[in-house]
C-alpha cells in the first residue's frame, strides 16, 4: 500500500509554514516563507492576502520535495491562522482590501465604545469582551472610515478561511474562528444577528459554520497547477492557530494547557465550559463540547526581535546568529537580572489590563547592568506577563501544575527554564510545536485515519524535554513579580499622558 501523508499549513504572523507529516506523526517535509506586515499608520498591522497564497504554492512545493513525496500520496490537507483576521471579498471573488490583523489597534476607540454600550450584553452572547483585537470592532472601524469597503463586501472571511478558498473555492468556517470575530452567540451556536446589529452590519456576508474536521471541499485542478498538491485532494476545515497548537502538543483534556512564545505569549487552558468573567478570552475548543480559555501578553518575539536588532545586530552576526549570542549570554545572568525589570508592553497589553496605551519599559538601570542583563530581564519580563495571565486564569477556576510548551521562543532552554520557575509549574517541551504538525493531524482525522482529535494526539505526539520549577528560584520572582506588578499600574498614567502627547 503507498504510504499516506497529510499535510498542515499555517498562516504565522511572520511566515507560512507548511508541514507534512505520516501516519505516525513524523514530519516528512517542511517549509516555510516569510511574510510582510505593513504599518501605513502607527498601530495598524496589515497583510495582502494574495501573498499567503504565494507562500503556501511556493512551500506545498518544497515541503513534498523535502520528503521525496508526491502529491498524489497526500490523503488530506488542513489550514490553520491567527484569529480576528478579516478578509473582504466583492461580488467578483476580489479581495477588497488588506487584511487586518489581531494585533492591529486602530479600533481601540470603536472598542471602548462598544464596551461602554453594550459591553455586558456583549459578553452575555460571545462570552468575550470588545478590544481591538476582534473583528467586531474592527468592522466598526471600517463602517466609519472605509464604508465604500464593507458596501462592496459580499463575503467575509478569515484568514485561514480565504486561504483554504483559494484551494476548494468554498466558502465556510468552523465555531472557533467564528467565536473569535466577536459576532458569534456562544449559547445558540451560530451568528447573532444581535452583534451584527450593533455595527450595522448585514449578517448574510458571514460564511457557514461547519466542525473543524470535516471535509469541506477539493483541491481544483487550477490550485493543483499552482501549488503542487494533487487534483482532487481532500480539504479539512482546519481552526485557528492556538487551538490547533494546543491539541498538537498534546494538551487535550480539561485542565491541561499550553504556554506560546510566539509574536504573542499566551498561556491556554483547556475547559469544559467558557469563564463567567471577561479577564481572559474563552473559545471554542477544536475537540468538540469543550472550550479553552486564554490570556495573552501582546508582544514576546516581536520583543525579542526588537531587543535584538537595536542592541545586537551587526558587527558581522546574521539574524539568528545574534539570537544564539543574546541566549548565551542570558544564561550568564543571575536570576533576576541583578535588579533589572522589563515591561513588554510595546504594543500595549491585553491580559490582564485590556490597554492599547502601555508602553514598555527597563526599569531600574544602574551603571553595573550591560547588555546581556537586557537580555535577561527580556526573558523574565515576558515570564512576569505570562505569570499575570496565569493569575487571571486561576481566578476563574483554571489551574494547571503543568504545561506544554510551544513557540519559536521554546527553543530557548534558558526561557523555558525562566518560564517555569517564574510560573511554578512543570514546563513539558513536545517533539513538533508548530501550529501545522496540529493542522496536519487535524487533516488525517478529517480524513478518517484517527478516530478522533485525542486519539491521534495520543499516538503521534511525544514529550523531548522537561523542566521543574527551583523552589528557591520561584520564591525570588515571586517577589519580583510583586514588584512589577505595582510598577506597572505605577505608571499606567505615565503611559497614557505618553500617548496623548504622542498624538496616538
């Protein structure tokens, strides 16, 4: 019999990466393509759509001449992405306009608005809250900026969604990615014409809502000519990113969770029912009946990319090569940073203050602290963050004593290290953490090769590395994080009047 492989793709906030993996869970090939964000204006983040679709055909392409596979030995195909993307569409099929991303604030006012009108009604229905982060307000914001754009609108997608459209030419979406554009009733399981309502907006322009697995379409033989993958090929749904990053590293069950370093740091808990308070957000879960809640600190690579390229690139040192040098170099330094803190609110933050206008900050700089005390101070402040999101999930009941750990920042056992000892919590570090290892899995159950989503995490995902808290160590931050957490509210005026004068 010809060996089955199925392949995952994820849409990163970076780059695209595709995956293809065997029936055991062993990746056969792999690639990725970097991806442009454009800034035209001071808080928006914006991608072309059109340039996710050159980097799936380009990296389907290598990813199969990686493993030596040929297209017609792939059983199926999933897509995954971040949430709260919105894709317009016009009655021609043609994308509108950009795509918004999550961490794109311009909606902050529409945001604010909508919380002081309807914000409990609100979190009644989609068990979430307003913040610029969801598509809710961000189509307010187009409503009222570019209404020439939604007028034109005749369907909406999100970003996984588009992308998979331009495989089958279908046009639906699964509970998750609808629970993440803040228009979706939790309770009825379907659109709320209630939320559309509140921004005007025709519900007729949201898609069908179908499960993660099920199989919603073909490979066409046009898509099959310009990605490399067969004609015909069967096409999962798939779910956005963190839901499907949880259930690839294994964490499956209620109780169980993940920590991302990504451009984003989140920590995730699975549950079996959404929160009763608006602290963290709660979605659907791709297993079915049960949902996960989650908190995030805005800016943790993006952080880390930043510290990097204004303090060590150069002198000769490639991008990764300074990484390699700025984690070396940490790893040296006491814990603590010898009295050095970092707020990583370059981007505002979001748990568990839900504020566009923070700003980041080194605090407490002496003439004794040199670069590779930034460095470490980096680390443990995005763990300090980590740490508040972590408190708010406990006070709704979410508790975990360990947690799988995921993201580009994982590879770093300095920071996996830091992040247990800073949380108090076994840090568990899975074979595969990228989010298309789980839409690839997702794609092999849609296509009937595990009998369900817990079933093949249980047989394909396995553990490579552990890291138990220091009591001794825990304590320290422990009282450093009381410390950061009161400097924080400290100059929560600061930064606004920093805003204001800043114009933004």
């Amino acid at each position: 019999m010809t060996q089955q492989y199925f392949v995952g793709i994820d849409i990163g906030a970076g780059s695209l990466t595709t995956m293809v993996i065997d029936s055991h869970g062993t990746v056969a090939g792999s690639a990725s393509a970097e991806l442009t964000t454009r800034n035209p204006h001071p808080g928006w983040s914006e991608q072309n759509p059109q340039d996710w679709w050159a980097a799936l055909c380009s990296t389907a392409k290598q990813a199969l001449a990686q493993g030596n596979i040929r297209a017609d030995q792939i059983a199926s195909v999933a897509l995954s992405a971040g949430a709260h993307t919105p894709v317009l569409v016009d009655a021609q099929g043609e994308v509108i306009r950009p795509a918004i991303l999550w961490s794109d604030t311009r909606s902050r006012k529409e945001a604010a608005e909508l919380t002081q009108q309807y914000g409990d009604e609100i979190f009644d229905i989609a068990r979430n809250k307003p913040a610029p982060t969801w598509t809710q307000p961000q189509l307010l914001w187009l409503a009222r900026h570019e209404p020439d754009a939604l007028a034109r609108t005749r369907r909406l997608y999100v970003a996984k969604d588009w992308l998979r459209a331009q495989l089958t030419g279908t046009w639906e979406t699964d509970h998750t990615e609808a629970a993440g554009t803040l228009l979706y009733d939790t309770r009825r399981l379907e659109w709320s014409v209630r939320l559309c309502g509140m921004i005007g907006l025709d519900e007729t322009i949201l898609p069908p809502l179908v499960a993660v697995t099920d199989v919603v379409g073909q490979i066409t033989p046009e898509a099959a000519r310009a990605c490399g993958l067969a004609a015909g090929t069967p096409v999962v749904c798939g779910t956005s990113d963190t839901s499907i990053e949880t259930f690839g590293a294994g964490a499956v069950a209620p109780g169980t969770g993940a920590v991302k370093l990504a451009t984003a740091a989140t920590i995730t808990v699975v549950s079996e029912a959404p929160g009763e308070r608006p602290s963290v957000i709660h979605y659907p879960f791709c297993v079915p009946g049960d949902w996960y809640a989650i908190g995030a600190t805005n800016s943790c690579a993006s952080a880390h990319r930043w510290l990097r390229d204004t303090f060590f690139s150069g002198n000769g040192m490639s991008g990764a090569e300074a990484f390699a040098v700025m984690d070396q170099e940490a790893a040296g330094v006491p814990a603590g940073a010898d009295g050095l803190l970092f707020h990583p609110y370059l981007q505002g933050e979001r748990t568990p203050y839900w504020d566009p206008l923070l700003r980041g900050d080194f605090l407490g700089i002496t003439f004794a602290h040199e670069r590779q005390h930034f460095v470490r101070a980096l680390y443990e402040g995005i763990a300090f963050s980590l740490r508040d999101v972590l408190l708010a999930l406990a006070e709704q009941g979410h508790v975990m004593e360990e947690a799988r750990i995921i993201g580009g920042g994982s590879r770093s056992a300095t920071w996996r290290q830091i992040v247990a000892d800073v949380l108090g919590i076994s840090i568990v570090v899975p074979r595969t953490t990228d989010a298309s290892f789980g839409a690839a899995l997702i794609a092999a159950v849609g296509v009937g090769a595990f009998p369900d989503l817990p079933t093949a995490a249980a047989q394909t995902v396995s553990i490579v590395a552990r890291h138990e808290p220091d009591a001794e160590r825990h304590r320290h931050y422990q009282e450093l994080h009381a410390i950061y957490r009161d400097a924080a509210r400290a100059l929560f005026t600061v930064n606004h009047r920093l805003s204001a004068l800043a114009g933004e």
